[in-house]
C-alpha cells in the first residue's frame, strides 16, 4: 500500500504539462496554540510555487484549521472536494523548551540557551491518505541575556521542512532514452520543476524482459548527471560519472549534491630556521597525508579536509576549508577543479634540552590555491593529482613546559626548529570516492 500511495504521488509530479501539476494547499494545525500563522503558511507556498512542481492553492481563512485529529481527515476531504485539491500539507510549529548550559570561557562562568524551533509536516493525499512526514528543527544559542526571534526561527525551519519535502517526497522522476554523448537532452524543463544545476541518479530500467544482447548491455546503464540548460519543456544534461549505453531506457531521479570523499598524499617545500648551533636555514619537504571530503557539483566545489604529516622532529595537525569551481574536460572521466581557501595548522616538535617536560607547539595560519585534475575509472572510484600554492605565516612563537610546570616561550637552543614556513609550492596525489 506505501508503494501505492508513492507510486499516485510521482504520477502527479511527473506529468508531462504544467497544466497537470497537481494541485497543493497549505493548512495550519492549531491542536495546542501552536498554529503557523499566515506569514509562516505564504514563505511555504512561495517555496512550492517557485519549484515549478505545484499549482499552489490559498484557501485564505479555511487554512486554518482548529480541530482535534480524529476530525482533521474528515476537513481535508471536504476541502479537497469544494476546493479540488490533490495534496494537502498540515503544518505544526513546536517551541522547545530552552535548554541552559555553564560553561567556562575566558577564565570565567558563562550560560549558554540554546533555542530550538521545530516545524512537523504532514503531507496527505485528498483521500485522507497520510503520505509522509517531515520534522526540520532550527537551533540558535546565545550567551545570556539572550531573547532569540522565535517566529523568525519558525519561518525558517518551515522553509526549510518544505525545501526538504520536495526532495525526500516528492523527487523528480524522468524516462528517456539514453545516448552515449558526453551533453543530451533530457525530455524534461522548468515547466516540470527542473532547475539548472539540478543533480539526477540514473539508472537502467527494462520495459520486459531482453531479447537481444544489445538489449543486456543497455541495461548497464548507470551514473550520475547534472541539468546544464533548461527550457520550459526539455533541458541538457551531462553525465559526471558512470556510463550510459546509447539506446537504451533509463530513469532519472533527482537528488541531493553528491559528496566526494578523498585520501591524498600532500608534499609541500618548507622554509626552515634551524635552532641556535645547528645548519644554516635550507628548504625542507614536508610529506603529509590529508582525509578531505567536498561537494562535487561540477559548477561548485567546497569543503575541507584534515592534514597530518610533517618533517624529521616535527610534526603537524591541519584543517582546511576551500571554495571554487569544477570544470568537466571530458565527462565523466575528466574534470579539474580549481579552488582556494585557507589553513589552519598546528605544529609540534622536539626539544633538545632535558629541562623541558613538552614538545614545543605553534600554531600558523596559510592562504592555499588548488589546481587538481580528477579520472575517474569507475563510477565511483578515481584518482586525483594537483599542484598547491600556500602562502603561509612563519611559525616563531613556540611554547613549552618545564617539570616545574611553568610555561613559557622556548629558547633558540632548546629547538630544533626556530621558525617553520610552508609554502611556496606543494603537490598532491590520491584516491577519490564518489558518494551519491
């Protein structure tokens, strides 16, 4: 019956003309005074109408319904059949009780609220029919005095439940015929909810069962594709991993931006100033290793990663966070994705005198601009390489601990490192996963 019910649902958001959209009204709950009033109602219309995917109706006050829940079934049917509505979504707005919290800060004892607001969603058929359900909660904490905008936070957790909705209940499901090309079009558009940049799984689908072998290897197809252009009824699309098989059926399904996961060996030149007594100042390289994941839209790149390695005495602990752009050279095998962004690290090293009980820490900030071509040889599985430019600050300040106890910035002879700076140049090179 779940399957059913899902199955009558896709049926309306994939019809072939706008004109066929189905149509959606909006209606607040009010079984404890927690009822989403008209502001919060109209932001999760506007978030249906501008989808492309509902005909949204505004029943004004009929929206607002205060009754118990064993007659709320009973309303829903009686205005789906004066008002011709196919799907209605009930809304509740919970305020949480604040939660409190002591913490130390700065040498002294601070309270924390933390706010939290919750939207619950029920999404039913004009039958009656429950078809799913959706909670978003939005926290905001402050330190006390703290008197947080709870309706804002209301309106933000609806928009954000409807935003979910859309994707978790109501995907957007394409067939077409598949081809081989690296760009095709897709016989679907913005009148149908398509947006440029929206990212698709596909996957092979049979209309009975093969006769041919062609017929076998068409059923191969799989991958993920990305809407380049649309129009009102068609839009075109590129394929950003795996492979199609030209000819073959296929079935779209629009989901989330996948994630790329990676596990990279990083060199990177270091400027060195050596302890007092020790080599004059050379260039050393710094072997690191870094666990780094990112969104991998091709029109987008961001995320970050964590960085370990370092030099013979020293040793570092990294993290990043790096923005940019991903360009397909040859999809879906090739891609470069050029970004930039910033470092922080956090470095360690020996000591050379027996009266420390430490090793010696600093901490250095660096800018970073990455240039990194991308082969996938399987649809999930790949490798990358790239080039780094880093321009960092020099680490001087160094910190130790005596037996004693007390701390204090170290001596040039108790170092072997007085100063560490990376940069200018460094390389890259791993294995990288696609998540979708």
């Amino acid at each position: 019956m779940r399957y059913f019910r899902f199955a009558v649902i896709m049926f309306f958001i994939t019809g072939a003309v706008a004109a066929s959209l189905p149509r959606l009204a909006v209606v607040s709950i009010d079984n404890d005074d927690f009822a989403p009033d008209s502001v919060i109602l109209g932001k999760i219309q506007n978030e249906f109408t501008e989808s492309g995917r509902f005909q949204v109706v505004d029943l004004g006050d009929d929206s607002f319904l205060e009754t118990s829940p064993d007659s709320l079934l009973s309303l829903i049917r009686i205005l789906a059949s004066e008002q011709g509505i196919d799907i209605f979504l009930a809304m509740e707005i919970i305020y949480q009780e604040d939660s409190d919290r002591t913490v130390f800060r700065n040498d002294s004892m601070v309270t924390i609220r933390n706010v939290s607001v919750d939207a619950l969603g029920r999404f039913y058929s004009s039958t009656g029919t429950l078809i799913g359900t959706i909670r978003n909660t939005v926290n905001r904490e402050a330190t006390l005095p703290y008197t947080p905008d709870r309706h804002r936070l209301a309106i933000l957790s609806a928009e954000q439940l409807a935003s979910r909705a859309m994707l978790e209940l109501f995907p957007i499901e394409v067939v077409f015929t598949a081809s081989d090309t690296e760009v095709f079009t897709i016989p679907f558009g913005t009148d149908h909810g398509i947006n440029k940049g929206t990212v698709m799984a596909v996957v092979a689908s049979s209309r009975g069962m093969p006769d041919t072998i062609s017929e076998y290897q068409q059923l191969r197809s799989r991958g993920l594709l990305q809407v380049l252009e649309t129009q009102s009824s068609q839009s075109t699309a590129r394929l950003i991993s795996g492979q199609l098989i030209d000819g073959g059926t296929v079935t779209a399904i629009e989901q989330t931006s996948p994630a790329l996961f990676f596990l990279e060996y990083c060199g990177l030149m270091m400027s060195v100033e050596p302890g007092a007594g020790l080599e004059d100042d050379i260039t050393e390289w710094s072997n690191n290793v870094r666990l780094g994941i990112e969104t991998a839209k091709w029109g987008l790149a961001f995320g970050g990663g964590v960085t370990a390695g370092g030099l013979e005495h020293s040793s570092l602990i990294g993290i990043d966070l790096q923005a940019g752009t991903r360009i397909p050279l040859s999809s879906p095998s090739f891609g470069l994705r050029l970004t930039a962004g910033g470092e922080l690290a956090f470095l360690m090293q020996d000591v050379r005198s027996d009266i420390i009980a430490s090793s010696a820490t600093a901490i250095a900030m660096a800018a970073v601009a990455d240039a990194t071509m991308e082969y996938l040889f399987s649809g999930h599985l790949g490798l990358q390489i790239g080039i780094s430019g880093v321009l960092g600050s020099n680490a001087t300040s160094w910190t130790v601990q005596e037996y004693s106890g007390n701390i204090r910035d170290a001596e040039p002879d108790e170092l072997y490192y007085t100063e560490l700076k990376n940069g200018p140049i460094g390389v890259h090179a791993g294995l990288m996963y696609f998540i979708f």
